[in-house]
C-alpha cells in the first residue's frame, strides 16, 4: 500500500507568483483534503476533493484553488501570493468524500514566500 | 461557534511517566473526535479515536478520556518514550463539510531522559 505523498518538500517563491503544489493519495482513497499549517499551529481546512468536485472549503480566499484528476492526486494553486502564505501545506486522503473519517496525511509541501 | 482548543503549549515529561494532554471543544453536536501525533518535518499521524457514545478509550499505552458534561477530553499517554515527543493535536470531523478537520493548537511534549 503506497502513503500520501506531495511534492516538492520545499518551495521558495516571492510576493506575488503563482504555486502548484501536488498530492498523490493513498492507494485506493478517492478524497484529498487540503490543509495550511502556519508555524506553531494547528492544520486549517483549506478544500476538499471528491471525485474530481469540490466537496466543501474552508475560509480562504478565491487565490487558493484545486484540482483532482481521475487518479485521484490533487493539485493546489495558490495565486498572487503574500507573505502570510508561508507555512506547510498539507494533504490527507480518506476514502468516502465525508463518509469515512479517518485521514491519512502527506508530510507536507514547506511553503516560503519572500 | 466550532473550535477545539488545547490547554497548554508545551508538557516537558520525565521518560516513564504517564503524560496526560487536554483539550477542549465548544461544538454540543461534536460526536467524534480524532487524536494526531506530529513528529518534526512529519504530517500529523493518527493515534486513536472516541465517539460521544464513550466516556473512554484504550490503545497500545494511549487513554482517551471524553467528558461531555464539560466539553472536554483528554490524552493519556502511559510510560512516555522519547519517541513520543512530537506535538500532538485533538481533531473535530465536521459531517456537514465534508469530514474536514477542526484542529486545536497542539501540545508539544519534550520527554527528558
């Protein structure tokens, strides 16, 4: 059984550019959510994908965008971005778009913006 | 208004002691809660779960304690490792949003040889 995995590990950028941040999910899992974690905090909901749709979302702004494909990885954009963005980035993948609870976690894309 | 919080920051704990981690919720309706380890560069790892049906919850030398009465539970981790340190979250699944996850603010906790 293959995990959760994302790429890059880490990611330097500047105000203002574009990022693609990928997951791959766990063999046999069709949902990939998505989380922000800033430093010295707890993982923010930012989307989740089911089945290619988004399947619920956090309070982040319409810059924060994603994609799952029909081998259910997922991508997440982050357009013009601040500096407040910087933080690692997390996805988890679970099997049921809300019906299975348990989320299996990626180690993360460390995002810095300059 | 959904959130789940934890009590301390940072729990320092002599190696075998028992370590006991606490967190609070405010949501009545919660009904599940889910327990994350974080260990440095690492994404949270599930440890144990408990429904609002159950005061409480064993695993392999972790306790959950949930006391609905007072919206709180508690993580219990008997004998402490150091391979036990690492930050460790209390999680809220939110059913009408597709199970996203309402994490506190995490405990880190130091174990001292």
């Amino acid at each position: 059984e293959t995990g959760v995995t994302q790429s890059p590990t880490h990611l330097i950028k500047t105000r203002g550019q574009q990022v693609t941040l990928r997951c791959s999910s766990q063999s046999g899992h069709n949902t990939v959510s998505w989380y922000q974690q800033a430093l010295g905090q707890g993982p923010q909901f930012i989307f989740q994908y089911y089945r290619e749709e988004e399947n619920g979302r956090g309070n982040f702004p319409p810059r924060f965008s994603g994609l799952q494909f029909p081998n259910y990885s997922s991508e997440l954009n982050v357009n013009a971005l601040e500096l407040d963005d910087s933080a690692l980035y997390l996805c988890a993948s679970s099997l049921g778009g809300g019906g299975a609870f348990e989320q299996f976690f990626g180690p993360g894309t460390r995002l810095t913006v300059l | 208004g959904e959130s789940v919080g934890l009590h301390l920051p940072t729990l320092s704990v002599q190696e075998g002691d028992n370590s006991i981690i606490n967190c609070a919720y405010s949501n009545s309706a919660s009904d599940y809660f889910i327990w994350y380890k974080q260990e440095s560069g690492k994404g949270p790892q599930f440890i144990i779960d408990i429904r609002s049906n159950m005061d409480k919850r064993q695993g392999q030398r972790v306790t959950v304690l949930l006391n609905k009465t007072v919206k709180h539970l508690s993580l219990q981790i008997a004998a402490t490792q150091p391979g036990d340190s690492a930050v460790y979250f209390c999680a809220d699944p939110i059913k009408a949003a597709g199970n996203k996850l309402t994490f506190g603010g995490g405990t880190r906790v130091l174990v001292k040889p």
